[in-house]
C-alpha cells in the first residue's frame, strides 16, 4: 500500500571491554531491533559446556548459547540483571567519563569509562 513503511529497526556495534579484579574481559556487541549477539573473546561456562555466542532475543525474553563443540543451542530463560540496558545507564552506574573520541565503522563516536557497583561488585567498563 502507498505511504505503508516497515519500522526502522536501530542498529549498532561495538566493543565493552570490562576489568572485573584486575582482570580484562573484552565483547563484541552486535544490537538490531530486540535483538543482541555478543561474541566474547573468551568463553563462558555453562552448565552444558562452554559458550563464546550468546544471543538475546527480548522478544522472547530467552538467552541462547551456542555450544559449538556440541553443535547444540542451550535457550534459557531471560535474567533481566544479566542483560545489556537497552537505556543510557548501566545498572548500578556510579560515575561516566569521557575517554576519548574515536571512529568506528567509519563513524565518529565517543569512548567512556563507566564505573559500576552492583551487589557489592565494584566493574569498570
């Protein structure tokens, strides 16, 4: 029909590098409509083995890890506290600092440091 149009679904990448103890973790995010993948640059540990892919399907309020080395899917239930904000704050957010500005996919963007205090545990992202 005319006039008719699809709804733009936002989209976005990037990088969330998190120092947990002095330790750095770094992800890969990949965000469309309600949707999120991230691709981790270690594995993390499920009670069916071991996960470098999660996606987050919000629509479904489902988490899905691809457990490659046993080409299965493992779908859980949503934790709502593990999720990435889809809102400008982090949960527990105690101060944003501008790092610096920088280009990313050929776009100019901004680098902070997010520090973090939620259930007792002190993150810097």
């Amino acid at each position: 029909m005319a006039g008719d149009t699809l709804p733009i679904q936002s989209e976005f990448s990037g990088t969330i590098i998190k120092q947990v103890n002095g330790k750095k973790y770094q992800v890969q995010v990949f965000a469309k409509g309600d949707r999120l993948r991230l691709e981790y640059k270690y594995a993390i540990r499920t009670d069916f083995g071991y996960a470098a892919i999660e996606i987050i399907r919000l629509d479904q309020s489902e988490t899905w890890y691809l457990l490659a080395q046993q080409k299965e899917l493992l779908v859980t239930p949503l934790d709502p506290d593990d999720v990435l904000p889809m809102r400008p704050e982090l949960p527990g957010e105690r101060s944003r600092t501008v790092v610096g500005d920088a280009t990313v996919a050929s776009r100019a963007a901004q680098l902070f440091e997010i520090q973090t205090d939620q259930r007792g545990r002190a993150e810097r992202f």
